[in-house]
C-alpha cells in the first residue's frame, strides 16, 4: 500500500514521516521518528502505557493510526523536560519512587500532565479516577498517586 | 495490522460517494474498537475512511427549543465538557464518562458505541431511554431511525451499505423528565458492563406520564422494553409502581452466560438495576 506524507506538530516543533496506513501513532513514534519514550504494553487501548496527547487530548496512541495525526499537534513523553530541567512531574516520580520498571511511566506522566491541565488541584479518588486507563504492574500505584498530589502542590506554587 | 489504504473525506459529499464506491470499506470515528477489531483479525478491510474531518460528524449544536444534536464521532472527552450537554442532559455527559478511561473518552464516540452494535454497549441504552434518533446518510439520501431499532444483532447494524451515521439527535427534555444509565460491573471502571439499565421518566402533577427503560448485556442486542416503561405511565411515583415495572424488565431479558456472569445473576441484577435506576430518575 502507498506510503503517506504526514506533517504535523510534535512537542512543539514541524514534524513529518512517512508512514503505512496500518502503522498506528505508537508504531510512527518509534519506528519512524526514534522516538522510543512512548512504551507499547498490551496494545489494545487497555493499559495507557503508550499514551499521548493528541491536539491536547489524551489518547492511547496504539489505538491511533499515525496518518489520522496530519496537521494535528502531537505531544509526547520526549516534549516534557525543559533541555536538561525536568518537569515538576517528573521530578516528583522519581523523588517519591513512583516508578520500578518504569514501562508504564511515560504514559502515567502524560495523563498527569493532562489530569492538572484540566484539574490543578485533584483529590486523590479524582487522580485515581483519571489514571484508571493506566497500569502499573510493579508500584501497587500509591506511590504515584502521592507523586501527583506532590506534583500538583509545587506546580501551583510556583504558579503563584 | 493487515496493509490498508486511507481515505479522510472532508464533507458529506464525499464521504458519501468513498462510501458507495467501496462497500467493503471500514469507516473510522474514534477507532477504540475498530483498530482494536483490525489487529485482532476479527475485521479485515483494504480502505479505511476516517470520518474525522467532516464537520458535520464532529460537532455538538443545542438549540435550547428543540434538543441537542451531536455528531457522529464527536469523542466522550468533548460530550463530557459540554456546558449545555451537561446542564441539560447530565445523564449522557455521565455515560460519556464511563466507557473505558480518560484516554478511550479521548476518542471514543457515541456513533462507534452504537454502530459497533455490542449488546454491551453502555451508551445505547441511555440513548434509547433519551429517545434519541440516529441521522443515517446513504446513496438514497437521509433518514432517521430511532436508536432502539439500530442494533440488530451482536456486531450488526442495520445500516445498509453505502450508509453511514451522521449524529443522533436527542429531543429536549421536558419539565419533571429524569434519566438515568448505571451499570453494573467488578471493577469501578475500565470493564463493560454485567448488566446495564438506562431509564427516563418524566412526571407532571405527582403522575408518571412518560418512562422508557431499556437493558444491556441481557440479549443479542441492546434491548428497549417497552412494556416495562409502559407500566408506570399513570402511576404515581411510588415503590410498588417501580417494582412492577422491575420485574417486566428482568421477565424481558434473555441474559447468557459467560465468563462476566451467569445468566441467572444477570436475570437478577437487571431487576435490581432498574428498580434502582427508576427510584433515581424519580427522585430527581
Ligand atoms: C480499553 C477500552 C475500554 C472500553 N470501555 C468501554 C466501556 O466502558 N463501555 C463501552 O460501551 N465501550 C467501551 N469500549 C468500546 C469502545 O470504546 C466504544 O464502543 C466506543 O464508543 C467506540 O467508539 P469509536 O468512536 O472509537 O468507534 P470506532 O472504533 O471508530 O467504530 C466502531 C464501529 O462502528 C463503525 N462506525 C463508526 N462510526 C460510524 C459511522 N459514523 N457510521 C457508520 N459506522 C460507523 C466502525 O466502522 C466500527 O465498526 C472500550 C474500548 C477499549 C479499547
Ligand atoms: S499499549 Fe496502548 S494502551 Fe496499552
Ligand atoms: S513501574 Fe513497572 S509497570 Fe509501572
């Protein structure tokens, strides 16, 4: 099948692949672009490991066909830190060891990014809530919902 | 996946003629179970057209006098923002926010809920408790189908080919009218339903004068019970009403069984889910 041109915005620059119709977002990340920061874990949309943002949503991008995203803007994993300065949400995973393995992070740290982009201040069954669509198989997740509470504290304070 | 070709129509007309043209084409909303269905090998195609960028299938419009109209693959996340969605119709922004998890709603569409035509399907029945009508575009023009008549067996719609979907509208509803959709399910959320209720009921002067109940996961398609809602209308508002009305739903259901649950179990709690359902909507 014909190859397809896509251009898009990805972590804020112009972007553009070449892509089979049939190779979901995560696939083009990874094996296109080299941007492997994005984990595939079960594939199906279930486990949130690959997920991203897509025009500022959060979606699984295993369950996104890579031609879908032309002239879209693409957020992923990689677009976080600032240079060599981590994001606040970052730093808080790894202060409050949020993470073992870390497969299921990058996905836990995007959804996070999106969760205080909607809702700066959340409680915790409201974090639990909107990380539902993501697993992690070695934290038993306390520690990343305390991770994102801390998160959110130090975003808002240097907010104000 | 299996090699496709992609196709994304940017109007109606287009989509219309790519439709026609290639019946064994796979069209596109959300993708949460169509790309899920391509993987696993359950469908196989060589087109897929995405109907995302048509505008008429991604936009939500409310007109305060006549209802709410709302495009075809417009996703969860956007229903569940919706200002006038939610004030007018709380019950479908809660159904938006249940299917799956904060990425799925990302994507995921009321029109991919009930064209996928699972009799799981959480959406559908609130749909058809909400009397909501489907905008079906085909070779031979419009027509609108009530959402109860959609489904016709597991997986199927009636659409014919050539055929798509292009919103459902949602009537507005009256003074004293309630819905409500729960569900039951092991886990809070990310799982599909055992058994799913949606109900509304409208009351004027202590009397029940509209209810419309309607199952899922107890039949090879989403099923409206008509009978049941039928029940209540004349009737106060009282326990005994709810619980006649109950037990012609759960003597409606054909459950199965299957590795969620037994179809005793699910004979069971659909009698428990519209009792609840009703006594909810009513105490609105
Ligand atoms: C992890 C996960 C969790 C889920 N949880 C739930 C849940 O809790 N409850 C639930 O009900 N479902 C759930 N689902 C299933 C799915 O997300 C929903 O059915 C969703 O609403 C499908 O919408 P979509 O826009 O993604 O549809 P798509 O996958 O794009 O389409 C679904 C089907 O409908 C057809 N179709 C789509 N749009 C049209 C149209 N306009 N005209 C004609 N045909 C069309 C497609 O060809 C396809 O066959 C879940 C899925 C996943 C992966
Ligand atoms: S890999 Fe996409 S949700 Fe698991
Ligand atoms: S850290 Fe290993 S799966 Fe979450």
């Amino acid at each position: 099948m014909k190859k397809v041109h896509v251009q898009l915005t990805l972590n804020g620059e112009p972007a553009e692949f070449l892509a089979e119709p049939r190779q979901t977002l995560l696939e083009c990340l990874r094996d296109n672009l080299n941007l492997t920061g994005t984990k595939e874990g079960c594939g199906d949309g279930n486990c949130g490991s690959c997920s991203v943002l897509l025009d500022g949503q959060l979606v699984t991008s295993c369950l996104v066909l890579g031609v879908e995203t032309d002239g879209l803007r693409v957020d992923t994993v990689e677009g976080i830190a600032k240079g060599s300065t981590l994001h606040p949400i970052q730093k808080a995973f790894i202060d409050n060891a949020a993470l073992q393995c870390g497969i299921c992070t990058p996905g836990f740290l995007m959804a996070t990014k999106s969760l205080l982009e909607h809702n700066p201040n959340p409680t915790e069954p409201e974090i639990r809530l909107w990380l539902a669509n993501n697993l992690c198989r070695c934290t038993g997740y306390d520690k990343i919902v305390r991770a994102v509470m801390i998160a959110a504290a130090e975003m808002q304070e240097s907010a104000q | 996946m299996k090699s496709f070709d992609y196709a994304a129509p940017r109007t109606l007309d287009e989509a219309l003629s790519l439709v026609a043209q290639n019946p064994q084409a796979q069209v596109l909303a959300g993708g949460t179970d169509l790309l899920v269905q391509l993987k696993n090998g359950r469908r196989e195609t060589d087109l897929v057209i995405d109907l995302k960028r048509i505008a008429e299938l991604k936009t939500i419009a409310f007109d305060p006098k006549k209802g709410l109209t709302v495009g075809a693959a417009v996703p969860c996340a956007q229903l569940c923002a919706h200002a006038d969605l939610r004030q007018h119709y709380p019950s479908l922004a809660e159904v938006a926010g249940l299917i799956g998890g904060t990425a799925i709603q990302g994507r995921a569409s009321l029109g991919g809920n009930l064209c996928n035509a699972a009799p799981s399907a959480d959406s559908v029945p609130l749909m058809i408790a909400l009397a909501a009508q489907a905008r079906v575009a085909g070779p031979q023009g419009i027509r609108d189908v009530p959402v109860e008549d959609f489904c016709v067996a597991p997986g199927k719609n009636l659409l014919a080919p050539g055929e798509f979907l292009v919103n459902i509208f949602f009537p507005i509803p009256a003074a004293g009218f309630h819905a409500q959709y729960l569900r039951f399910t092991p886990r809070n959320e990310m799982d599909i339903a055992v058994v799913g209720v949606g109900v509304s009921t409208r009351v004027e002067n202590g009397k029940i004068t509209a209810a419309r109940i309607a199952l899922a996961s107890v039949a090879p398609t989403p099923l409206f019970v008509k009978e049941a809602g039928d029940s209540l209308i004349g009737q106060a508002p009282t326990p005994e009403a709810i619980a006649q009305a109950a037990s012609l739903a759960q003597a409606a259901a054909k459950p199965i069984s299957d590795m969620r649950a037994p179809a005793d179990y699910r004979r069971h709690l659909c009698g428990v889910l519209t009792r609840r359902a009703l006594t909810a909507a009513l105490a609105q």
